[in-house]
C-alpha cells in the first residue's frame, strides 16, 4: 500500500525521540554529538556551536567517521525539524541506538535566542586555492577559515625562517609577522630561500613580504623591522597565535621565551648546526620551556652560529618546514605537537632520533612559583644571557644582531 | 659498555667519533671515563665543582638524566647515552 509524506512522518515521530532546542543547549558540552543535516548553503548561513555537518543525502556515507559509537548519543536536526527526523531513521536503521532530533530544528533554535556560530565562507578563489586542505576531514572549510584568521609570527627571516614564511602563506595562515632588521646577502641565498639574487641588499622583511604576497595575496605580512630585546619583545608578540623562533642567538632565543611564557603564546622551537638540527614546541605550563631545557647558554666554543660553522643548506630548510607542520598543528588544534619531546635530525646518517623533556619544577619563568611571583610583580632571576654571554657579540661573527639594550 | 653519541660541535675533542663506546656503570663513570679518554672534553662537560654543565644535557635511552640521578643514574650495558648541548644557528 503506498504510503504519503503524512504517513512516513507519522512512522518517524513514532520511532524516533525528539528534543527540544532547549534540551540540546543544557546538555553538558560534549554529552552528545550533534549534526547538522541541513545543505552546505544553509549551514553556511549559520549552525549550532560545535555541531558537526553532513548533509541528510550524505548520511550513510558519512556518519559512521562522525559517529563511530553506534551506543552514543547522536542528536541531528535540520531547519524545521523534519529532514532531521527521516535522517534519524536512516541511522536508526544502521544500528544507532541512541539518535534523537531536535524538534523544530535550527528556526527553533534560533527563536529561542540561543547562541549560534556563522562560519566564515570562502570565496570561489579561495576554495579552490585551498581544495586539498578542503578535502581533508581535519581541515576543511572550518579549519581554512581557521588558518585565515590566524597570525603566525616568526622570528628570523633567514634560512629557518625562508621555508616557514612560503609555507605558512601557502597554507593561507592570514597573518605573518617577521621580525627581521637584516639585509640579505649573498651569502644566504644557499639556504635562505625566501630570497632572490635580484633582492640582494634589501631588507629581509620586504624580500620576504614580497615572496609572500607573489606565492598568496590573501595574506597580510606585518614587518617588524626591528632587533627582538627585553624592551620590545612584548608589544611585538602581543596578538599572535604561534611563534616560529629561527633566531640565531642564544639571547634572542631566552628573551622570547621568557616572555612567551609570561603571554601564554606557543613557540616552535628550532636551531641548526652543520648537518644537525633540534625541534621542539613549547606549549606554556603544557610541556617544559626553553629555559626548563637549557637553564643556562653554553660557552662559546660550544656555541657557534652557522655564519661561523656552517650549515648544510637543507638543514635549516627540513627543520623550518617541520616548525611549519608544528605550527599548522596548533593553529588547527590537531594532532599531537612535539611539547615534551625534542627531536633530532641528523642530515649525515639522516636520522631522527626522540628525547623526552620535562617541566623543570624550579624553572625561573614557567614554574608555579615563577607564575605567581610574575602575578605579584617581582619576577624570580634569571640567568641573564647577555652579561655572561659576551662572546655572542664577537666569536660568532654576529655582530650587529644583538643591541647594547639586550645586553643588560 | 654503553653507547655514548658525541655531537658534532664536540667532534673534534675526541677525534672526529660520532659515537664512543664507554665503560662505566653510572653517568659519573662514563663521564669519568670519557674525559680521561678524552681531556679536552672536560671543561666543556664538567663544571669546576665536577657536576655536569648546565648547558650540556645528558640522556640515558632518552631520558634526561637532570630527572633520573643525575650523575649517579645508573648505566646499563648496551644503553645509549646521548650528550646535548644548546645550539643556537638558525
């Protein structure tokens, strides 16, 4: 006997639970998982925070990746309440024990005055120019739109720096800041290559800038055409997601921590010796800091730069893109970043080898006592690089990259 | 014996090894032993006191040994003991 709309809704109501709008929003976060089953148009107009979306005709192809417990709770809806219902049957049907609708759908949510998100939509260009990140379930639209909105700033536009920056802007990061007050030289073009022959003798933030923008316009670059010292490294890491630290000093490196900590800002951490390099991420008070690793800098002789020993091109290069890949990573919200783990490659046997870090509990700058003696406004001592560390000025051939106002 | 990976900023204290195989059955022994082996290491891994630099880490089978016994973490044959010092190229 054929059966009309009437009947078939009248066969879902009977079988599947329904719940009100405001039923959904009290539920504890992460309770249920909830769908959106409306089209790609209409969730573009606006969803539920944190629903996921497939769209009703994608049901049976998709859900089981959304929701592979067939036990938990699944609360779909749609506009009105309807669509929601027959896709509800459909999981029903799959083995889903637990499946309800929302009653009314997304026009009842919003009567109700709930909260709800309007994702960011991109434009023709902008979703083709991304596609292979679109395609991917842990991107997607969401996660470009993600990418878009963040800034990356990276210190050091140099041969760490080079890949970072092209690939940060390939990725669509919408955001890049460089802090750089070098001139490129001849001598970086074996490694450094965010740079050309032709832009020899010009500033390293505008070569980079205009690399940049070439590879992507959708992304700004901020210049920050400055030395990184005690005196300006707050208002200049203010704002930004994620930092890339490609510098080649140790005081650079210690400045920066310090206050990335004190401003809760991630730091993906890389430095490159010869046919070495050393990787970590610093996630504040999640995984240790550069001063948990290193409480203090070596001696000279321990510590040359690579404009004294040399570096195989291609390292700074694997281990810039590796930041990029740590950095993507915590933008996104993905995946497991290297915090507590430092990783070594070793170009010559190429060779990656893995060493756990720890929070050191009596570190002078991520501890819970240095966090408190911070908020109370008499930060603890810490070993102060440029006084015991003159050689950086000289030995290292560095000279210029550190000013007299870093030194005390 | 243990393992002891030398890194290539040490290198031309011990004659070009990436890796040297060292007897001793704590940190401190084969600390011990390599600088005798090797002097030239020695202000470069030991403080004036005779504790291990602060800029230098030491890892017994990636661990660091700062969160172990220190000097007296036991070695093991066969373990890999790995020197670490900061590196600041970029």
């Amino acid at each position: 006997m054929p059966k009309s709309y009437a009947d078939l809704l009248r066969e879902a109501r009977s079988q599947i639970r329904e719940v009100s709008p405001q039923e959904v929003d009290a539920l504890p976060p992460g309770a249920a998982t909830i769908v959106d089953v409306r089209e790609a148009s209409e969730w573009d107009q606006g969803h539920i925070p944190g629903a996921h979306h497939v769209s009703k005709s994608y049901i049976e192809q998709q859900i089981e990746a959304i929701a592979p417990d067939r036990d938990a709770e699944v609360i779909l809806y749609c506009a009105g309440g309807v669509r929601s219902l027959f896709a509800a049957q459909t999981m029903a049907g799959m083995g889903y024990t637990n499946v309800a609708s929302m009653s009314q759908g997304f026009q009842g949510w919003k009567g109700a005055g709930l909260p709800f998100d309007i994702p960011v939509v991109l434009t023709g260009d902008q979703k083709q120019r991304y596609s292979r990140h679109l395609l991917i379930p842990e991107v997607g639209s969401e996660g470009q739109a993600k990418l878009l909105a963040s800034k990356a700033l990276l210190i050091g536009a140099g041969g760490l720096g080079s890949p970072a920056a092209l690939y940060l802007a390939a990725a669509g990061v919408g955001t890049i800041g460089l802090v750089d007050f070098d001139v490129v030289d001849l001598s970086n073009l074996q490694r450094q290559i965010v740079h050309t022959t032709a832009r020899v003798g010009e500033r390293k933030v505008e070569s980079a800038r205009i690399a940049i923008n070439a590879l992507n316009p959708d992304v700004t670059v901020i210049e920050h055409e400055e030395m990184l010292v005690a005196a300006n490294v707050e208002r200049i890491i203010a704002g930004y997601d994620v930092i890339l630290d490609g510098t080649d000093t140790f005081e650079t490196r210690y400045i920066l921590n310090d206050a990335a900590v004190a401003a809760g800002i991630p730091v993906v951490h890389a430095s490159v010796f010869r046919f070495e390099g050393q990787l970590t991420t610093f996630v504040p008070f999640e995984g240790p800091c550069y001063r948990c690793l290193y409480p203090t800098p070596p001696p000279p002789e321990l510590a040359p730069g690579c404009s004294v020993a040399g570096v195989l091109g291609v390292v700074p290069g694997i281990l810039g893109m590796l930041q990029t890949n740590e950095a993507l990573k915590v933008l996104l919200g993905i995946g497991t970043t290297l915090a507590g783990r430092l990783l070594l490659f070793d170009a010559l046997e190429t060779e990656f080898t893995e060493l756990r870090l720890r929070r050191d509990p009596a570190c002078p700058v991520c501890s819970d006592e240095a966090v408190e003696a911070r908020a109370a406004g008499r930060p603890l001592a810490t070993t102060s690089v440029g006084a015991d560390a003159p050689f950086l000025l000289t030995t290292t051939g560095l000279a210029g990259t550190v000013s007299p106002e870093a030194r005390t | 014996m243990s393992v002891v990976f030398i890194p290539s900023v040490l290198r031309a204290n011990v004659g070009g090894a990436k890796s040297l195989e060292i007897d001793g059955a704590s940190i401190r022994g084969v600390v011990d032993a390599l600088v005798t082996q090797h002097p030239a290491l020695k202000g470069q891994l030991l403080s004036e006191d005779g504790d291990l630099n602060r800029f230098v880490n030491v890892y017994v089978n990636g661990q660091d040994v700062r969160y172990l016994a220190g000097l007296d973490t036991p070695v093991a044959a066969g373990d890999e003991v790995r020197l670490l010092p900061a590196m600041a190229g970029g």
